[in-house]
C-alpha cells in the first residue's frame, strides 16, 4: 500500500471515530433527557395522587361548587394522559407540548378550586385540607426544579446536536430537536396577576 492509501485509510479511520464518538454522545444526552423526564414523572404521579384526596375533602364543603371540582378530575386525567404519551417518548417535541398544555389546564383548574376554597372558612380551616395543600405545594417546588433540570437535559441535548460537525451525525441519524418543558402557555399566563382592593 502507498503512503497516500495510508493517509487516506487514516483520515477515514479518524473520521469514522469521531462519527461514532459524536453518535455516542447524542444517544448519551438523549438518555439524560429520558432521567431527567422520569424525574419529573415521580412527581406528577405524587401530584396527581394527592389530587382526588383534596377534591374528596373539598366535595364536603362544596356543595354548590360541583363544576370546579368536576373540572379538575377532568384536568388531572387529561394530564395524567398526557404525561404517559410524554413518558413513552420524552424527547418527542409533540408530546412534551402536549403534557405542558395539559399542566396547564390543570394548574389553572387547581387554581380555581383553591379560589373558591378561600371563600369557605371550615374547608380553609379543615386539618387534612391544609395538609394536602401543603403537600401540593410542596409537590408543585418539586415539579418545577424538576422540569429545570429536564430542560437543562433538553437545551445541552439541543445544542449539541444543532452545532458543527455534529448536526451531519445528528441529521443523518434522525436525531430530531427535544422540546423543552414550559410552566406557562401563553402571554395571559404569564402575567402577573392584578391585586385589587
């Protein structure tokens, strides 16, 4: 063999093992995005366990309230849908938009219903009712430094398939771009509310 077939062979070597290495580190971060995402299962699970607990208390004193709380068994199964099409495939954009879509019905549901609860000074002062909703807030800390970190997971995943060399590995092995995680839907979400007296 000549010394240009060895130049040529080596380059080829090298360039097959960076190939391979870049390969690696895509499936590497993508892993990362599937722990990151089971993270944030545990919990929502923990979330949507507590759910029907609060709405039963809740259903004593809200008689008349009937909507709210039908309202949020419909939100939670709605979510809890979603997040099991997100959990068999976190890093599919579609169905991680569709679970922060559901969150936020949910959110927004579960909002109401401690609205409404505000107006009622035994549920307010009911035991088990204060210790779920802390438990919920609880869980709602938890869900959020949990999506910071899968979105973390996402934006390292993102950039690395999404820069030189490695977009041609990422493109040609059908690593499409992870979606992040989003609290907030729209402008009206994120805007503060408006206290007044």
């Amino acid at each position: 063999m000549t010394t240009t077939g060895w130049v040529l062979l080596a380059i080829v070597a090298v360039l097959l093992w960076w190939a391979v290495a870049a390969y690696n580190r895509l499936v590497e971060l993508r892993n990362r995005i599937a722990n990151a995402f089971g993270q944030i299962d545990v919990q929502l699970k923990r979330r949507y366990d507590l759910i029907p607990n609060l709405v039963e208390v809740a259903r004593g004193y809200l008689q008349h309230e009937a909507s709210t709380l039908q309202a949020v068994i419909e939100a939670r199964g709605q979510a809890q849908g979603a997040a099991a099409v997100a959990r068999a495939a976190p890093t599919n954009a579609g169905a991680v938009s569709g679970l922060s879509m559901a969150e936020g019905v949910l959110g927004a549901s579960l909002g109401r219903l401690m609205a409404v609860s505000e107006r009622y000074p035994e549920l307010k002062a009911d035991a088990t009712m204060q210790q779920l909703s802390e438990e919920l807030a609880s869980t709602e800390n938890r869900v959020g430094f949990a999506r910071q970190a899968f979105n973390d997971q996402v934006l390292d995943f993102n950039n690395a398939a999404q820069q030189f060399p490695t977009l041609i590995v990422a493109r040609l092995a059908g690593f499409a771009p992870a979606a992040m995680l989003a609290s907030t839907q729209s402008d009206e979400e994120r805007r503060a509310p408006r206290v007044q007296f």
